[in-house]
C-alpha cells in the first residue's frame, strides 16, 4: 500500500509543479517507455508509446492530462484538490472549475445565503 501512496504522491506533485509556474520546471524523465513503429492505415508506420509497468503507465496518462490542459486545483468549500479542463469528454470539469463537486457547490452557496439572513 505504501508504494501506491507514494505514486499517488509522485503524481500529484508532478501537477502542482506544472500549477505552480508557467516553465518546465523539470524536464528529467518520469518513467521508461518502449519506443514502437507499428502499422497503422495504409500500412504507414504509426508512432506508439508502451510504459513497462503500471507506474509508468499512469505517469504517461498524468503527462498526456497535463500536455492536454489538465489542471490541478483546490476546492473553494473542502479545499481538496481535483483535476478540471483538458480534453473534450462528456465527465470532464471546466477548466475554470472552483468545486470539486456539485455538493461542495451547494454547501458553499447555502452557506453563503445562512451567514447574509443572519447579518454576517
């Protein structure tokens, strides 16, 4: 369990370095990847990136979310993070998302309305 701790970490710091500066802050590598040509249409060879493990496998998505605009922010209720924006699919978050959740959303807003019936 604690190797997957550390991945989890080892992931997340890889998004906040890219959150926190618009440079590369760390152009070493991050894992090892097989280098194939394989055929694709027509027969022309298509380039094809293999991780050698799982780890390095759920580097290279991390790396793809990022390439793709994958963010890394911090929810305005809860203050966890979560990821938003990047690529076009139906469960993705905006990329200006400020909620982890809709019931974060709610929580903050209902609160909001609490605190301005009381005076403050």
């Amino acid at each position: 369990m604690w190797l997957w701790h550390g991945l989890a970490r080892r992931l997340r710091q890889i998004f906040e370095r890219v959150a926190s500066t618009d440079k590369i802050l760390d152009p070493s590598p991050h894992g090892h990847l097989g280098i194939y040509l394989l055929p694709g249409k027509d027969n022309r060879p298509v380039l094809a990136l293999q991780p050698d493990n799982l780890e390095n496998a759920l580097k290279l998505y991390a790396a793809r979310m990022i390439a793709d605009g994958t963010t890394l922010n911090h929810c305005k209720n809860c203050q966890n993070p979560f990821l938003s924006g990047g690529g076009r699919e139906r469960r993705k978050k905006r990329g200006d998302a400020t909620f982890c959740s809709d019931d974060c959303r709610w929580k903050f807003h209902n609160e909001a309305r609490r605190k301005a019936r009381m005076g403050g």
